[in-house]
C-alpha cells in the first residue's frame, strides 16, 4: 500500500507542486473568516494600521485578482516558451530537472491560488457592513507582496538555469555526490565465499515498463529462515518486459521442490515495483545527461563544441572516481543468512554509456576528438586495476574509429602522443 502511495505520489508530482498553493489558499480563507465573521472581537489585538476597510478590500481584492488571472495566463505562455527553448538547446530528459530547480510550476501555483482567494474573498465580504474594518484586505497585500518576491527569485532562478555552464555544474554536483556514496557502498560490499552449493531460482518481471523501486526490506522478510543470496540484475530506471528475469536467487543448504520454488518466485515478483515512467534517481541519471548535453552541443544546429569539452572532462572524472573500486555492486541488506546484491553496469557499459553516442557526433571535431581520448585515459589513471583491462580495450576501440575522420599529421600526432601515454602508463 505505502508503495502504490509512493508511486502516486511520484507520477503526479509536477500536479502536487502546483496545487499544494490551494491549501495556503484555504488555511488564508479560514484564517480571514475566524478573524472576519467567527471571532470578531480578536482584531482588537491586531493594529489598525494592518486593517482595512470593507469598501477598500473589496476593490484591492477586485483589481486584484484580475491582475492574478492576467499573470496567471502569461506565466503559462512565458513557462512553455522557456520550457521549449530548454528541451531543444539543453536536453528533453533534463526538463524534470530544470522544473524541479526553478519551482517553475510552484510559481504558477502561487498566481491561480492569488486569484482563487481575492475571489473567494470578496464573496466573504458581502455581508460585513461597509465601514467595518477586515483583514481579507491586508492578508491580499502581503500575498501580493509575497507572489512578487517569488517572481523575482524565480527569474534568478531562471537566468542562472539556462546557462549552460551552471547546468553542467549542477548535475556534477548532483552525480559526484551519489558516486561518492555508490563508491563506499561498493567498496563494504562481498559476495558469499566460493564453494557452497546452490539452488538458482529466476526471478521475473510481472508486468512491464521502468523499474521504480526494489523493495528489500519485505524481500529480506520472505527469505527468512532461508540461507540465500538474491543478485538483483535489472537496474533501477531501466525498462524491462513481462516475464523477463530481474534477478537471481542462489539458496544455500536447502532443497526445494517444485512448490517451495514456484511459492517462492510468486513471493517475490511482486517486491519489484514497475512503473509507466522511469525514475533513474542515481548516478546514472547524471552520468546521462551530461552525455546528452554534449550531444546536443555538437549537433548541426548547435554547433558548440566547448561545451561538449566541459562535459566530457566532468564526465571523465566521474567515471574515473565510480570505477575506482573493484566491485561493481552494493549490498542493499544482509544478515547471516541473506544478502540482497544489487549489480550495477559493468565497466564497459558504463564507457559505452557516457561515450559512445559522442564519439560518433564528434567526427571530425579536433579538439573533442582529443578530449574523449584524454577522458578516457584519465580514466584509467583513476580506475582500480580489475577495470584497467576494459578500459584500455575501450580506449584502443574508440582511438581506431576516431582517427578515421583525419589524415593530416597535425590531428594525428597529438591523438597519438596521448595514446603513447596511455600505453606508456600500462607498461608501468
């Protein structure tokens, strides 16, 4: 149930966001009728100064909340526009972010709830003798007040999300401080020792779409009392079909029949939670969008190489600091008896995640052709000796299909003086 809570939660949160400003509107409208019409004689402790009169909140509210529609309906122009221009010269996939960064739709919020409560209030007011003094007027004010410093920190907010270097900076920010805790993780995590013999139970998808959520605490639940260790395959974020395997269950010193087994995968299937949306709240998310930044940076109708450079030399370092430890999974929980293994990318997917699709944009590009080298290569440096094999394999991979695209001995030198380096660093 809490998981299906979550889910929700999750598809409709751009909804959430923008709504959430209706229940400041409701706790104003309350407030505005204990004061007004409920409890009257408590506005003798509030100053005179901060009340104003029926006829003067009418026609404030009045002007008011026809000022809040007009905005109301030119924020969602000026939204789209933004929005436009963002997923067409940074990254569809980053619009999410870029929603979450700005408040972009909590700012929209805020005008459609204005515009509900002077409404709403000034229906309030028609039984309150006009020179009665209310706070329905004064509380407009200070929303007025409120919504405008919302403005002028969203456009901030804005200008420092569509520059490109920010953008980049953020989501480095973002992906090194999960690779830093994946890194730790990693670095605590082992397999049972070699040796036990096994019962393998395949465990497969109920439906299909994006893997949300894994939940392992009521895995660990169900393999209780059972000596196992379950290696959770499909990575979170990633599609995956009806029937196809998620993982595998290795049980230690028990046999099973038939029926143990088949209660036992009917059990588990449906502690994988699979969602319509990908989530991708990980390193990998990161790791994604700045190759999908270069990408559209070396596109025709960009044209901007410098950019594609700065990801790739954010990208290259944190390649190198994930593959810096050995293993390539986490332990999500454990005793004894159990241990519940997630398997991350191995270091050739992770390579051919972050580079591949630039290698092929970048022909013919000089200075990005030598910073995918140089990338690579840094990454060797950092990386941990059991990824050193496959990285220079990939390294020797991409230097072939790269310098296809030159034939003067001006490209050629420098990509092969940092290919000296590289082999000159392995013989060491």
């Amino acid at each position: 149930m809490l998981s299906k809570i979550k889910l929700w939660f999750f598809n409709h949160k751009n909804y959430l966001r923008m709504s959430r400003f209706l229940i400041v509107t409701v706790a104003l409208l309350l407030v505005t009728w204990i004061f007004d019409h409920q409890y009257i004689a408590i506005k003798s402790y509030i100053p005179k100064q901060l009340l104003l009169s029926v006829e003067v909140s009418v026609d404030f509210l009045s002007n008011i909340s026809g000022i809040f529609l007009t905005i109301s309906t030119f924020s969602f122009t000026i939204i789209v526009t933004v929005l436009n221009k963002y997923s067409s010269s940074i990254s569809p996939r980053m619009l999410q972010s870029f929603i979450d960064r700005t408040g972009v739709l909590g700012l929209y919020g805020i005008f459609v709830s204005g515009f509900f409560y002077s409404v709403i209030s000034i229906l309030l007011l028609q039984d309150i003798a006009p020179d009665q003094h209310v706070v329905a007027g004064s509380f407009g004010i200070a929303y007025s007040i409120i919504a405008m410093l919302s403005f002028i920190a969203f456009s901030r907010q804005v200008l420092d999300n569509l520059q490109v270097s920010n953008i980049i900076e953020n989501v480095f920010n973002d992906c090194e401080k999960l690779i830093d805790k994946e890194v730790e993780l990693r670095k605590k995590a082992k397999h049972y020792e070699e040796g036990y013999e096994s019962t393998n139970l395949s465990i497969v998808a109920e439906s299909s779409g994006y893997l949300f959520e894994i939940k392992s605490d009521d895995i660990f639940k169900k393999l209780n009392g059972i000596k196992a260790e379950f290696v959770i395959n499909k990575r979170i974020g990633e599609y995956t079909t009806k029937g196809e395997s998620v993982g595998e269950l290795n049980i230690f010193q028990c046999k099973l029949d038939d029926n143990d087994k088949k209660e036992l995968k009917e059990k588990l299937s449906p502690l994988f939670i699979i969602n319509a949306y990908s989530n991708e709240e990980d390193y990998h998310r990161g790791i994604v969008n700045l190759s999908e930044i270069a990408n559209m940076a070396l596109s025709p109708g960009t044209n901007d190489p410098n950019t594609a450079i700065m990801c790739i030399n954010k990208m290259s370092s944190l390649l190198g600091k994930l593959l810096s430890t050995g293993n390539h999974f986490v332990i999500l929980k454990e005793d004894e008896n159990v241990k519940i293994i997630y398997q991350s990318y191995s270091v050739k997917d992770e390579l051919y995640l972050g580079f591949s699709q630039i290698i092929s944009y970048s022909a013919g590009d000089p200075l990005v052709t030598k910073e995918i080298l140089q990338g690579i290569y840094i990454i060797y440096i950092m990386a941990d000796i059991s990824a050193k094999k496959s990285i220079k394999s990939f390294f020797d991979d991409s230097y072939e299909i790269l310098i296809e695209n030159f034939t003067h001995e001006i490209h050629l030198d420098i990509f092969k003086r940092i290919k000296n380096n590289m082999e000159e660093y392995v013989s060491l």
